[in-house]
C-alpha cells in the first residue's frame, strides 16, 4: 500500500514478484526507505518463500523466522508514521 501511496502511477504488474530483493530496490527507487537488515537478508526471504513452497525437506530455524517477523512488524509501524 505504501508503493501506491509514493507512487500513485507504479505499474502494478512490476508488484507481482515473490523475489523480496526485487520488490525492496522498487520501494527504495520511489522513496521508501527500506531498513538496512531486511535490504542484506532479502534473498534469504525469497528462499524462504520460494523453497518453503516447493521444497518438502526445506526447514528454517524458529528463532529467525521470529526476527524476521519482529523486523518486519517494526517497518510497518515505523511506515504508518
């Protein structure tokens, strides 16, 4: 939502990605600013969703799908500001 907001023009299609890098180098490119731990473990991310999808013996630790989660739940309160 934040992307519309920057940019009312952005063409959707470019939103429809699943690679975390990716959507990251689209919000910083119209000014968001995207903290600097999810910019260097963005490729992580998308393994994450990727390999967890199709991947039957795929498996990441609790404790950093928990970090990635407070980091993320951190970005959307600092972008509500």
């Amino acid at each position: 939502m934040e992307i519309y907001r920057a940019n009312p023009k952005i063409n959707p299609r470019q939103m429809y990605t699943h690679n975390i890098f990716d959507l990251c180098s689209i919000a910083r490119l119209n000014g968001i600013q995207v903290p600097k731990d999810i910019i260097l473990n963005a490729r992580m991310y998308t393994d994450w969703e990727s390999a967890g999808r199709y991947g039957l013996y795929f498996t990441v630790r609790i404790d950093s799908v928990e970090k990635a989660v407070r980091l993320a739940q951190s970005w959307i309160e600092d972008l509500k500001i």
